[in-house]
C-alpha cells in the first residue's frame, strides 16, 4: 500500500474521530507493562492487573524485578495467560535494567536491529515488539493489530490473516513522524472497536469506503 494512500487515511480517521491521545499510561514502563498484558485479552482486564501492579510497586522498576514470580503472577492474573506474561514482564525488566532504562542509548546499540532484539525476548511478538519501537523508542513504525488486519481487509478486499502479512504490505510515508505513528494505532483501534465487526464488515455508516488508490 502506497505512501500517499496511508498519509490519506490517517488524515481522513483524524478529521472525523479527532486525536484519540494513544497509549493509555503516564510513563513508558506503564506502557511496557500494559502492552504485554494486553496480549490476548482486553483492556478492562489489563487495567485490573495495572490498578494492581501500581499499588504493589508505584510501576518502579526495581520493585517489580524484585517482586518473587508468584507475586507477580497474582497481581497480573486478571490479565489472563498470567505466567507467560509474568516471564514476559521479568525478561523484558531485565532487559531494559541491564540497559540502565536508557531508550536512546538502546536505539544507538541495536540501531536497525532493534526490532529483531526485542523479538528475542520471551514473550514478545511482532505486536508487543512495534508498540515497544512506536510508545518506547518514539520510531514510526506500523502496528498491524487484529483491528488493523480488519481495517485493512476492508479497505483492499484482501484477506490479512497474519500480522507480518499486513506489516510487510504498509510503507509508512517518508514525513510520517512517531507522534503519528502513536496517533495511527489509536485511530485504527477505535474506529476497529466502534465500527468494525470481527468478519472485517463495517457495523454502521461511519465513513464511506476510502478510495486508496
């Protein structure tokens, strides 16, 4: 999909929803925590397992590390799928801490590499790892979440089973900044929550089909 079509779209969900203000946290280990709680789940659940964390440990990095594993595990468990995600969380706490929490200086290490360095991580996928490089590292990359692949389906008529297939169909345009980027997600999440149902069919008249090409 071309730039100019991506660069319309964004344009066209900001003009008719407005700034929907993405990522919902005060802080960027908020944001860590919440983008590995929400996998497979929804976000009424992962506020549960953060209003948790958040009165254990005031979201300090060091009081999550030095939580035991059980612990954690019983704060998250609203979550769902609670001990992969308390292993997600410890590996990426350690991770980031043996980094010193240095976001800028982990982007000069790994420069290109960085998505793939995120992958390595127990339980981060290619959706956790472009949150991290959109709402961490401040980059402007695509997220192709299920309400994306939805979105996109629509739009093209082309089926978007996996999140690489879409992710490797989207060239962001060359000016498209990471404050965008943040933007993007949060207009394709809501307008996939209000408007889109799971078989890819918009529910209601809310826009008329987007011309793309």
């Amino acid at each position: 999909m071309d730039k100019l079509a991506i660069r319309k779209l964004y344009d066209t969900l900001l003009n008719e929803m407005g700034p929907q203000g993405w990522w919902p946290a005060e802080s960027k280990v908020e944001i860590i925590l919440g983008a590995i709680l929400v996998q497979n789940t929804n976000w009424r659940n992962v506020d549960k397992s953060l209003n948790n964390l958040k009165s254990a440990t005031a979201f300090l990095p060091e009081e999550i590390l030095r939580l035991p594993v059980a612990k954690l595990e019983e704060l998250i468990r609203p979550s769902g799928f609670y001990r992969n995600k308390a292993r997600a969380i410890q590996a990426s706490f350690q991770w980031f801490d043996h980094h010193n929490w240095d976001y800028q200086a982990i982007q000069n290490a790994y420069g290109k590499q960085l998505r793939s360095e995120l992958l390595k991580l127990p339980g981060v996928g290619f959706e956790t790892a472009d949150v991290f490089r959109v709402f961490i590292f401040d980059q402007p990359a695509f997220i192709a979440d299920a309400y994306a692949r939805r979105l996109f389906s629509w739009l093209t008529d082309k089926s978007y089973a996996t999140y690489q297939s879409l992710y490797q169909d989207i060239v962001l345009p060359d000016d498209f900044t990471y404050e965008e980027a943040q933007e993007f997600h949060g207009l394709i999440d809501e307008f996939g929550k209000l408007y889109l149902n799971k078989n890819g069919q918009v529910k209601e008249n809310f826009l008329s089909k987007i011309e793309l090409h």
